[in-house]
C-alpha cells in the first residue's frame, strides 16, 4: 500500500476532489476539483505510476454525472 496523493494540510486551503471513475487498468484516477477560494470546477486525473495529476479541463461551469 503508498499514498497516491498528498492532501494540502489546511483544510479550508484544500480544493475538493471527489473520485468520479478509473481507467480499467489501473492506470489513472479521475475525479472531479473544485476551487476552495473561487468559483473554479473541472476534471483532472491522478496517474497512480507517477502520482502527476494532469488537468483535464476547468473553467466556471457546473458539473456532474461523468461518464468516461
């Protein structure tokens, strides 16, 4: 078992991730973001080989229900 992603320690600094799908081979974790101090959502993914996270896409926009 290792840590994948290192979460920021304040809390109220910390954007909100909530795991959204996974490629099925392991590979990479998406999951939805949003800003903690501004009106900022999207899509990024963890890859678990390297713990990068790549941002997908983010703007202003509302989102929900990913299908991948």
């Amino acid at each position: 078992m290792r840590t994948l992603l290192e979460l920021e320690e304040d809390e109220d600094q910390r954007p909100r991730r909530q795991l959204q799908g996974w490629r099925e081979d392991g590979r990479y974790l998406y999951f939805s973001y949003s800003a903690p101090n501004r009106w900022q959502r999207g899509l990024q993914r963890l890859d678990t080989a390297s713990g990068d996270i790549e941002t997908l896409m983010v703007d202003a926009g509302l989102y929900r229900s990913w299908n991948f």
